[in-house]
C-alpha cells in the first residue's frame, strides 16, 4: 500500500530537471563557458541531448534486450531508371523477441542500388503513405499499418490500393538518385509509429520501456520514427550489397524532417543530416512568432512529441534558447538545411538563422569560414568548400522536389569525394 502510494506521488509529482534560459549555445545550463570540442562533447552537449529528451521529444526508444533485429531479403530484381541499371531489393526487418520466440514486429523496406558505378552514399528516408506510392513498380509490396486517409494518394480505409502505387513519385526522383551513384531505401513512417493521436503506439511505443508507464517524458511518434530511422541504418549496416563504408545519409521531409534530425542526433553513426522543411521544432526558430508555433503544433499533434512539450505552448519564453540547439548536435558531422520561400507555416527564415547559429559549434571542431547570419536569396545554394553545413532557400511552397535532392547530392559531392 505504501509503495503504491509513494508510486503514485513519484508519477503525480514528477520532478521536473531545471533548464535556465541561455543566450548562448556555448554556455552551460551552470553557467560554464564552452572552448572547446571536448569539453562541448563532455559537458554541453550531453545536457542539451537530455533538455531534448525531457522537453521535447521523449526518452529515447529502448526496447527489451530479449528483442533482435533481423533481415530477410523479400525479393529483388533487376530495373533500369534511364540508361541506369539499379539493383530493387525488398527486405523484411524483423524484430523477435527471444524470450518469447515469437515476431513482435514486421517493417518492410524498400531499397534501391544503382549497379555499375561505385556507391556514393546512401539516403535512408522515410516515406508518409506507404513504399508503394514512391514508384510504380508492381513489386513493392502494401504496407498493411493503418495510413492516414488522402485521397491524393489513393489511400482507402486506411490501405492502399493499386491506384496509389507511385502517387508520390515527384518526392523521389529515383532515376536521378541513381544516375548520381547513390543508393535509397525508405520504410512507411507509419509501422513504427501510426500518424494519428490514437494509434500511435501501435507501432514500436507499445514495446518502448518508457512508455511502459505513466510518463511525460517518454517518447512521442518522432522519437519512434527516428528510432525506425537508426534501425535502418543498423539492418543496411549488414547488407552483403551495400559496403559498410558508404556514407549513411538521413533525410526527411516535414514532420519526417524533424525525425530525421531527431535521427542525426541521437545516433552518430549518420555520416550525414539532412532537414528538408521541418519547420515548428525541427530547424525553425521557435522563439520567432513567425509560422507554426508549440501551441499549434502540441494541439494538432500532441503524440509527436513527449508531453511534456506541452509546458511550453504560449510559453516559448520557458524554452532554454532555441532549436540551433538542436541542428548543433549533428556537429561536426555535414548538416543540410532546406527551406522553400512559400512555405511560412515552416518560417523559412527561422530555419535560416538555426543553421547559421549553429556554426558556432562547427567553429570548435575546426577553423571553418563563418557565414555571416543574411538570409540568402531564392535557388542560391550555401554549398561552400570547407563549410561543413550547407543551406538552400528553394522557390515554391511546402515540398520535397527535385531541385532538392540535386542541392542534397552535390552537397553530398563535395564531403564524401
Ligand atoms: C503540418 C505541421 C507541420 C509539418 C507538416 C508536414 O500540418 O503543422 O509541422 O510537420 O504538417 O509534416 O507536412
């Protein structure tokens, strides 16, 4: 009885960790001056990780030692994008929990691997209504987690059909991914966490160790999309096609561009992190009443995040600085920010001057030049020799193009050749 009592005050009254407000990136929360890689690594670094993780995202995704991951090779095929031979591979990703002897999880994965040049990189990205909309192609199996309905892509109660099958092919230009020597695999963000308030944990949460039990702090649908997005990269770490020495790539778009930062962060085996118009608590200023703010965001979807975020809805000012806190975490792996002008839900300035700030912490690791913090014109590229992040601000609105994925290959270019 006493132990349950005191259980149920611990939950009740959850001791919240202090984060002071700073103004600046290199100071701890004690109030320590950073000048240092090591000591940003050892000291401010880890604390920021964990404000995250508190506030915002959630405890990062733990399942149950039992569990092991596991791949089979579905299927694959020889295709040709173009004059471009590319090797389709279909793998199933498998987790079974050992104790249990049974499958407790079942990811498909698409992946794709240009065949007669040597592998420049690989872009693991997830995909918002299943692999089949990517392309055409009659071998990429449905995905069967729930999809959010749209009729755009063709989806019906909440599956897809035959007729959604390359709906959102403008998003991949696969043959030109391929033609450029890099290869792709992508998983539906919706296996490892459904993209709906009350399916949320049908994915990898319900097996979360967090999430277990009453928590705030556990974690939300982004944490379990950027989990889904390092267990990709653990499952292509095996792959007898793919040599471990290709650079690993996380890329995302919208709410899977704040995933793939969330990704890049709490797993430094990505080589390199790309953000294509996250926006609100992905590359955005949150502190600039500029687009979507907490309140919007947590009201729309409170599931994202841990719900602790919700603290700070019509509180920025309780935020401990702002979201180049996070984009500095990737350093001083190669970061990538994308905006598009159109698109000032996602304040495009405001992911602007994130990436600028964060500089700051590339300037430790090495004598990098230092933009000056002006936001650059329209289809003008920050894509520098020996600058270690690069930006782009694109025409038009809310999207990832073409003109995108050729800014995140060149970029790619110029740090891995
Ligand atoms: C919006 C949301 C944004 C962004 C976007 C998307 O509704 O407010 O934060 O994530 O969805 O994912 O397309």
């Amino acid at each position: 009885m006493k132990g349950n009592l005191l259980f149920f005050l611990l939950v009740v009254f959850q001791v919240n960790a202090i984060f002071a407000q700073q103004d600046d990136l290199l100071t701890t929360f004690q109030g320590h001056k950073i000048n240092s890689a090591l000591d940003w690594e050892m000291e401010r670094r880890a604390e920021i990780l964990y404000y995250f993780e508190q506030e915002i995202y959630g405890m990062q995704v733990k399942i149950p030692s039992s569990f092991v991951l596991q791949r089979r090779l579905v299927m694959q095929e020889e295709v040709h994008y173009g004059t471009t031979s590319v090797l389709h591979q279909e793998w199933s990703l498998v987790w079974r929990d050992t104790l249990k002897g049974r499958i407790q999880m079942e990811v498909p994965m698409t992946l794709f691997i240009p065949r007669e040049q040597a592998v420049k990189g690989v872009f693991v990205s997830l995909n918002f209504y299943g692999n089949a909309t990517m392309d055409t192609l009659k071998s990429i199996p449905f995905n069967t987690a729930y999809i959010p309905a749209n009729e755009k892509f063709k989806i019906v109660n909440h599956q897809l059909t035959e007729a959604s099958r390359g709906t959102s092919a403008w998003r991949w230009p696969i043959a030109e991914i391929m033609a450029s020597g890099y290869a792709l695999a992508t998983c539906y963000a919706g296996d490892f966490a459904p993209d709906h308030r009350a399916h949320f944990r049908k994915g990898v949460l319900q097996f979360d160790v967090h999430s277990r039990r009453f928590n705030r702090h556990a974690s939300g649908a982004i944490g379990a999309w950027a989990w889904g997005l390092n267990q990709m990269m653990t499952a292509l770490e095996k792959s007898p096609t793919l040599s471990k020495s290709v650079p690993r790539i996380v890329v995302g778009h919208s709410r899977l561009g704040k995933a793939a930062l969330w990704a890049g962060v709490t797993d430094s085996r990505w080589d390199m992190v790309i953000s294509n118009n996250s926006g609100c608590l992905g590359a955005a200023q949150s502190k600039r009443p500029v687009g979507e703010d907490v309140y919007r965001i947590t009201k729309r979807f409170p599931y994202w995040f841990a719900r602790r975020c919700r603290h700070y809805a019509k509180h920025e000012e309780r935020l401990a600085l702002d979201q180049q806190m996070l984009l500095a975490l990737v350093a001083p792996r190669p970061l990538y920010v994308a905006s598009a002008i159109q698109d000032e839900w996602a304040d495009p300035e405001g992911e602007y001057l994130s990436w600028c700030y964060a500089q700051e912490v590339y300037a430790l690791y090495a004598k990098s030049p230092k933009t000056p913090c002006q936001f650059p014109a329209v289809n003008q590229p920050q894509i520098l020799t020996g600058l270690p992040i690069g930006y782009h601000v694109r025409k038009g609105d809310h999207d990832i193009t073409m003109y995108d994925w050729k800014r995140f290959m060149e970029f790619g270019d110029l740090h891995f050749h």
